[in-house]
C-alpha cells in the first residue's frame, strides 16, 4: 500500500470523530511513530510504499485510534518539555498546561542551586518533593533540568510508580551525574504524611482537581482511558487534596521554600485561598497562555 493511500484512509476514519487538521496530524504522528516518515513524505516521495512488515502494526494501532484511545498510549509515549516520556493506561498523559508549573519551579530551583554553589561541597543540598507524581513528568523533569537537585516523587499508585520510576533516562543521569528521582508510594491524605521525609526548598504537585460535574464536558477519550483517580474529587469537596498539600508544605518547606500547584480554574482564589489559611504569607494565581487560572505559587 502506498503511503499515501493509508493516510487518506486513516484520515478519513478519524475524521469521524474529530476535525480534519487533528485527524490529519494524528495520522503523520502515527506514521511517523511506527515507520519513522514525515508529514510531507507522502508528498515528495509519492510513490513511497509502506513496508508490509509495518502494515500490521499500523492498522492495528489505526484500530485503537478508531475506539478513541490516545495516541499518546496507542505509541506509548509522549513529549513534555523536551523530554520523551513514556505513558500508559496507568497514568494521565502529560499535558502542555503542566509544562508552565515546571518552568516556574526550573527558574525557582537553579536560583537556589546558584546561591548556594558558593559553600561548594558545604551547601546544604537542594531537595524537591513531587506530590501526585503520576508519570514522573513533574519529578524527572526538574531531575534532568537542574543536575544537582535531589527528587523525592510521591505517588498512591503503585503502577503509575512503577511507569514513572522506568522513564528512559536512567542511563542518561548516569553519565551526567544526574541525580535519579527517589519514588515512593503513599497517599498525601493520610494523617502525619511527610513528617519523615525531612525539608525540602521546592514543592511541586499536580493533585486530583476536576470535579465529578465536570465529567460532562469532557472528551470521551479521557474519560473511557485515563484513571480516574489521578483525575476526579467530589463535588462537596473539590479542594480536599489542596488542604492536604498546604498542610504538607508547613511541615516540609524550608523557610525560604517556594511551592507550585497545578488548580482548577474554577477555583484560583479560594484554592490561594487554602494556603493563606494553611499559615502562607505570600500567595499568588499564575494565569496561563490562555488567560486562565493555572498555578498557585505559595511561600511563607
């Protein structure tokens, strides 16, 4: 079969379901993925021939994608800032609203790593704690940005641990003297949670934030794929695990410390609101892109 040809059947089954540019760009990211082809390929080799070996494997990814499952699952990774992340079931796909989070907290953290490099082998070590760790993404993102951080990444399910501590880049810290991330498996509403793990100059979380009424206005394709449990709280409660992070944060933040939640939009005063209560002096909203109500940066 040609190239070609596949990609105007596979577009036209995915434009059942979605628009015709997002069918399009999940079919060249398939293609691209399984037999390493470019979005123009088809067009300045339009005699280009999919190997009949791959042909299988793309109509059976081509299948999943019909159902509504994720590409990111479907090829089993995904990208977030820079990185090659690898995804499953198991945990919620990356997504680029996260990556603003991580940009704060890079530029937080190297300023802390700058001020303390003049004690040389004296300075007292620059310790993150991931809340929600999911895939990692959070954790070995600051991991690899900032060699010289040390990582402790928490997470209550053991699988999505099991995804996040196998990341592709074990071997890569290895040779750049990168400190590999510490996973462990609780669950931040437990009482006392955090008062072993010492303290920490920067807390990042992620938490459970969508409500069970917002389930309505969401993509089929998340809610039958991703687990539920990194995504939903109840209507009555919808900031419970923001109450557990601030309670968290006044017992592990140093005194200098700095702390960034991802939030509901529907919720940035009151969710400030929670860690002005928890004892936090110096509260703010971080609007995304969009205009949006994104982060909650709290210190003391």
């Amino acid at each position: 079969m040609l190239l070609k040809e596949f990609i105007s059947k596979a577009v036209a089954v995915l434009e059942q379901t979605c628009a015709l540019d997002e069918a399009r760009a999940i079919v060249f990211a398939l293609c691209e993925d399984v037999i390493g082809t470019k979005s123009y390929t088809h067009i300045i080799e339009p005699d280009y021939k999919v190997p009949e070996a791959s042909l299988p494997g793309l109509e059976e990814k081509l299948s999943r994608l019909e159902a509504g499952e994720p590409l990111q699952y479907v090829t089993g990774h995904c990208s977030f800032c820079g990185f090659d992340f690898k995804v499953s079931p198991d945990v919620l796909i990356p997504r680029q609203e996260t990556e603003l989070l991580c940009r704060h907290a890079i530029d937080f953290v190297s300023r802390i790593m700058r001020m303390r490099s003049s004690a040389g082998k004296f300075a007292a070590p620059v310790r993150i704690l991931d809340l929600c760790t999911g895939s990692g993404c959070i954790a070995w993102t600051l991991a690899l940005s900032v060699p010289g951080v040390e990582v402790v990444a928490v997470d209550n399910s053991e699988k999505a641990l099991q995804v996040a501590a196998t990341q592709p880049f074990r071997e890569y810290a290895r040779k750049h003297n990168i400190n590999v991330p510490q996973f462990i498996c609780q669950d931040i509403l437990s009482p006392g949670f955090g008062s072993d793990l010492g303290v920490f100059s920067l807390i990042t979380s992620n938490p459970p934030y969508v409500r069970e009424s917002e389930k309505a206005c969401m993509n089929k394709n998340v809610l039958d794929y991703e687990p539920a449990s990194a995504l939903f709280v109840p209507d009555d409660d919808p900031l419970l695990y923001y109450r557990a992070v601030a309670s968290i944060s006044m017992r592990c933040l140093e005194d200098e410390g700095m702390g960034f939640t991802e939030i509901n939009e529907a919720f940035g005063p009151a969710t400030a609101g929670i860690f002005t209560e928890g004892g936090f002096a110096r509260t703010e909203v971080i609007k995304d892109i969009s205009n949006r109500n994104r982060i909650v940066r709290y210190s003391r």
